[in-house]
C-alpha cells in the first residue's frame, strides 16, 4: 500500500482550511507538492537504495491524525525541558507538535538584525525574503519533501543578517502532546548572511509517551560567505514516537557548518543529511551519536557533496546498540571534477552492547579529482572483555563496568561537539542514559533548573 493515499486525499478534502492556516509565501508551493506526490510517488520501501534497512512509507502508514484546523492544544512546556541544559542562557522558542510559540521575551532579547519566529509570521512580514528561500534547497521531486510541503502551516524562521553574530544560542524545544494519533509537519527554515554567525540547538520531547506520533520535518540551511553556524539536534522522545527528518544546507565560500544529531531516547528514526560546499574554502563538520536499546531503530544516513576547491569535511558517527536495537548508517562523500584540493574523511564506529543487537552500515566515496585528500571506513565491535575483566578485578560491578567502557566509547563524539555548554550536558546525560534513566529527567525539581515563561 502507498501510505501517500492517505495524504492526498485528506489535502483535495481540506486544501482551504490548510491554505487558510498558513501564509501566502507558504502556499505557493503547496499545489505543485500536491501534483508531484499524485503523479504516482511513492516513500522509500527497505530496500530501496539507500533506504536498506528502513522503510519510510511504513513509518506513514499508520492513520495519523493532521492539525489542519489549527486547533490549540496545550503542553507543559517546563516538564519537558527541565535539567536539559541549565548552564546555558539560550533564547528560547518552543514548537508544540507543529505550532510555533515563542518564549515571553524571545522577541525583546533579540539582537538587532536577528530574525528567530514562527515562520508562518514570518511569511506574512517577510514574504518576499521568505519566498525566495522556502523550497529552494529541498526538492519537490523528492517525495518526503513534497509532502512536508504539501501539509506544512507553519514552522521556525530564523535570518541573520550580514555581519551579526548572535552570542546566545537559539534553543528550539519541540514537543509532541495530543489526545490522538498525530503527524507534525515541522519545517525550519534557516539563513545566514555574509559573515554572521549563530548557534542553535534543537530538542525533542514526547509528553504523552501512550500515544503514537510522527515528526515529518525539512530543514533547509543556507550560509553565505563567511557565514558560521552550530546546529545541534537532540531526541529525546518515546518508544511510540516516530521521526522522519531531512537536513538540506548549502555553504557559500569560507563558511563553517558544525552540526551533529544525538539520539538519546526515541522510537523508530530516519535522519538525512544533504549537504553541498558549493564554493571554495567552505568547511562541514558533522557527527552523530546514537544510543540504542530495547526495540529502538535508529538511522543516519548522509550525502556529502564537494562541489568547489579547497572545501574540507569530517564525518564521525559512533552508535552504541543494545537489547534488540537496530542501528544504520549510510555515507556518502561525493568529490566532483570543479572540486580539487579537497579534504574529506568519513568514519563510523559502532558498538554492539547484546547477543542481540545489529547494526548495518554503508561507507561510500565517489572520487572524480585527483588531487584531493579522503578516506572513509567503518567499525564494528563489542565490548573489550578483557577491559571488563580487569574493571571486575579492581572491584567494580559488571554492570557498571559495561557503562562505564560505553560513556568512555562515546567521548570523543561529545568532544568533538563545538558548543562548549552543550558538551558537559552531554556527558550528563549520556551517563544517565547509560545508567538506565529517561535523558528528560522529568521528575527532577533541581532548584537549578529553570524555566521561560511562554507567550499564551
């Protein structure tokens, strides 16, 4: 069955209640989204290339409900970020499922020349900034895209204009909660101008842990000259919450992309990451670390394409897989014939924790310069028994001996993290983890912990 049906017809059902739910800038593209899936699209199945081990049209099939009428539904946004990150002062907006609410003093607090909203607002403000970036990175012909296109209201807009450096990070919290079966289209739309810099972290959390969810989400980045940001994405869902996200980023000349995705806890994942150094001296870092266990699926998968000389990235994913968890990575570094002196080095690590875990991965380069500088490889391994044994002789438990080989397994991907903040977070968390506690921390009432009062 294509899971696309469902879709299709709840859009010809209410294509003027979701135009009438979003902007004009935004539903420029919708019909063409609509004609694109309804010329007989199809989501990739297992199997398909790139998509071995994870099949996206049966993350669709389910009878997901849609907000299509914007219905407000509340949250408790405090319970869902309590203790993520504490030391650091972030200026804040929170997603609840696909809406977008912005923090009491997001807007005063922001810098002159910063735009951090929702993007359906922006859209109505900017119309013509806005029109020229939505869509422009993430192709219709792409059949996920088409129909985060097709459904999307609103979403988070962010605009750095030239030169502006952004000292705080902005902090996106998304937050699943519903009384039904729900799919958020969460579409981010992020732009930084020649020489602006800017950090954002994003964190996602499922409150109603009893119901199932899916995140369709498209984030498309664009960095001009000298431009510099820190995009970081933590999951911290349900074993009932399901993610499917694209990354589309383009880098203009001497600019720096540091960006990595950490999953902690979460139900079945599809990340993708398309990126293009599309003029010389641009460089990408990206990283990733997965934590799985129980039934948890978890996969990553990127294309790295080199299109300009002197362009460097560096690819680090580790994964630690436990119980009966599937892990999947997928990489491929593309060097074309306009791309000499490149630098670019892939490499994925990854640690089985049980008899029963598995863990498939797929390293590729696609080489058509000589004069460039890459590698790439993957391992794959279990726990050194007899850096166990020598932990239980000098009087440590098994158990915690295991946790403690994989947090050490693990710290090279959080030092290679470029918010300093963020990675003594990580440490914490990871450690949790390890130990067998929910990362949200939910429960906790630290006097540490604080919270934004947010906008009704």
């Amino acid at each position: 069955m294509n899971s696309l049906s469902q879709y299709l017809e709840l859009y010809r059902l209410n294509a003027d209640a979701i135009d009438g739910g979003s902007a004009p800038a935004l539903n420029a593209l919708r019909r063409e989204a609509f004609e694109q899936l309804a010329s007989g699209a199809r989501l990739p199945e297992r199997g398909d290339e790139n998509y071995e081990r994870t099949s996206v049209n049966e993350m669709f099939s389910a009878d997901y409900g849609v907000n299509v009428n914007r219905v407000a539904i509340p949250a408790d946004v405090a319970a869902s970020f309590r203790c993520d990150v504490p030391n650091m002062s972030t200026l804040l907006a929170v997603v609840v499922n696909d809406e977008f609410r912005p923090s009491r003093t997001l807007e005063s607090a922001l810098p002159q020349g910063v735009r951090f909203m929702s993007l359906r607002r922006a859209a109505e403000l900017y119309p013509e900034e806005v029109a020229a970036a939505y869509g422009r990175l993430a192709p219709l012909t792409d059949p996920a895209v088409a129909l985060n296109t097709m459904l999307a209201q609103d979403g988070v807009y962010i605009h750095v204009d030239c030169g502006v450096t952004v000292d705080r990070p902005l902090q996106i919290v998304n937050i699943f909660n519903a009384p039904t079966s729900l799919l958020a289209p969460r579409r981010v739309l992020i732009s930084l101008e020649q020489g602006a810099s800017a950090r954002v972290l994003v964190c996602d959390h499922t409150q109603n842990v009893d119901m199932d969810y899916l995140s369709s989400e498209v984030v498309e980045i664009s960095l001009a000259s000298g431009a510099r940001l820190d995009y970081y994405n933590i999951e911290e869902s349900s074993a009932r919450t399901m993610r499917h996200s694209k990354l589309f980023a383009s880098q203009g000349a001497d600019s720096r992309f540091n960006a990595g995705t950490i999953t902690l806890t979460c139900g079945r994942t599809r990340n993708d990451f398309s990126i293009d150094l599309t003029r010389q001296g641009a460089e990408c870092n990206l990283s990733g670390m997965i934590i799985g266990s129980d039934r948890q699926h978890i996969d990553n998968s990127v294309e790295m394409r080199h299109l300009a000389p002197r362009c460097r990235s560096n690819q680090l994913f580790k994964y630690v897989i436990d119980g009966e968890a599937n892990g999947a990575f997928g990489g491929r570094i593309l060097v074309t014939p306009e791309a000499p002196f490149t630098d670019a080095f892939q490499t994925n690590r990854n640690l089985l924790a049980s008899p029963s875990a598995r863990m498939h991965t797929k390293p590729q380069l696609e080489i058509y310069n000589d004069d460039v500088k890459c590698s790439h490889g993957a391992t794959t391994g279990q726990l050194d028994p007899e850096a166990l044994f020598y932990m239980q002789t000098r009087g440590i438990p098994e158990a915690e001996a295991r946790n403690m080989l994989m947090q050490a397994y693990m710290a090279d991907v959080i030092d290679a993290v470029a918010m300093e903040e963020l990675r003594d977070r990580l440490r914490h968390l990871v450690e949790r983890r390890f130990n067998g506690f929910a990362a949200g921390c939910a429960d906790c009432r630290a006097a540490s912990c604080q919270t934004q009062q947010l906008e009704k």
